[in-house]
C-alpha cells in the first residue's frame, strides 16, 4: 500500500464558487487522483480554505499558516510515500504578500518541514511533488477582484518559480494551470470539470514518482 498525502488550500479543499459550497467528493482532484491510481493507493485529502504556504492569516477560526500545521499532520498521517504541495493562491493575497517569489520561498518551508521531520518509528520522509495553482483570473465579482488585486499578474508567475525550486530542492513539479483555469465567477476557483482535470493529469507523474 502506497499512501500519498494532498496538502493544499481550497482547490484541494475542493471549493464551488457556483454554489457556494463544496464539489462533490468523486470531483475533487485527490479523489480523481485516487480513482486514476486504482487499488493498492490511499489518497489523503488535506485542503483548508484560506490556508498559506507559510504566512499568518488571522481572519478565520482555523490556523492558515501551512508551514505552522504541517508537522502535526505529517505525523498524523505517516507513514507517506509522497505528499502533493498544491499551495500559494492565498499567498498573492495583498495583505499576505502578494510576491511570487515570497510563495517559492514558502514552499521552500514546506519543504524543509517534510524532510526534517522527526518521523515516529524512524520512518523515511516522503517524496515531494509541487504543483503550482492555476493562475488568478479577472472576474466580476468585486469581493474577489479586491481579496486579489494585483494576484493575476503575480500567479502568472508562480509556475516558474515553482519549477526553479523543484529543479534546486529534487522535487517533482507540476504546472496545474496547463491543464485547468480559474472560474470568472471568482477568480480563483475550480468548476468540477477544471479540478478533475488536475487528478488526472497527475496521475502519469505519480505513477512515475512511485514507480507504479
């Protein structure tokens, strides 16, 4: 049994703007991971609306700091064979940071948790996969428009950052905006059709990463 961890925000969280709720379970990019896998995989979804790469966000009852809470789910959760890193959306928040380069930085955190962790039963770190988010797009909707004024410009370049850092650090690297896009409802989330198109895009790369 292979176990592979899916630590992210909404996206993972698997957030509908269209109804304001949630994405049916079979919709959301981990769950479609783990159907393309077939048996023998477990895959954990662990998204949080709002959640940062590695910044304080004290506007909600939950820690949105990922850098904060990762530890205590690597743990809850080992032993893992990988964990998918799709993080960084809520960083081009304006009042988070809104730097691109900040987000790589965090990721870098992120990465630095997961390999020096201190493991029960001195079990191995796992492999690490950072996928970067599609980018943030215009839309209408003017709460959204002023959450992420300025986001659309700096999501577009995450990808590259992203990739630089997987290059440096020996991690896998995945671009999700070249296979899903934003929704104009909000700017910043997935209909069900762009989420799927993410677990099953990362399929191939998992299987390869996992000698599958």
């Amino acid at each position: 049994m292979k176990t592979i961890l899916c630590y992210g925000d909404s996206l993972t969280w698997g957030y509908d703007a269209a109804s304001l709720g949630r994405h049916a379970l079979e919709d959301r990019w981990p769950s479609v991971l783990k159907e393309a896998l077939g048996d023998g995989i477990e895959v954990i979804a662990e998204g949080l609306n709002g959640r940062t790469t590695a910044f304080d966000d004290y506007l909600a009852g939950a820690d949105r700091n990922g850098a904060r809470v990762l530890p205590t789910v690597l743990t809850s959760h080992a032993p893992l064979d990988l964990i998918i890193l799709l993080l960084g959306s809520n960083d081009m928040k304006p009042w988070i940071h809104g730097n691109p380069v900040a987000a790589k930085q965090g990721m870098q955190r992120l990465i630095d948790i997961v390999r020096g962790h201190d493991y029960p039963f001195d079990w191995e770190a796992p492999q690490i996969l950072l996928v970067s988010p599609p980018t943030v797009s215009r839309t209408d909707n003017s709460e959204f428009k002023e959450m992420f004024a300025g986001g659309d410009d700096a999501s577009r370049r995450l990808a590259a950052q992203y990739s630089a850092l997987a290059d440096e650090a020996g991690c896998g690297f995945f671009d999700a905006g070249s296979v899903a896009s934003t929704t104009p409802l909000d700017g910043v989330h997935l209909d069900a059709e762009n989420t799927r198109r993410i677990g099953q895009a990362l399929a191939p790369l998992v299987r390869v990463m996992l000698e599958l």
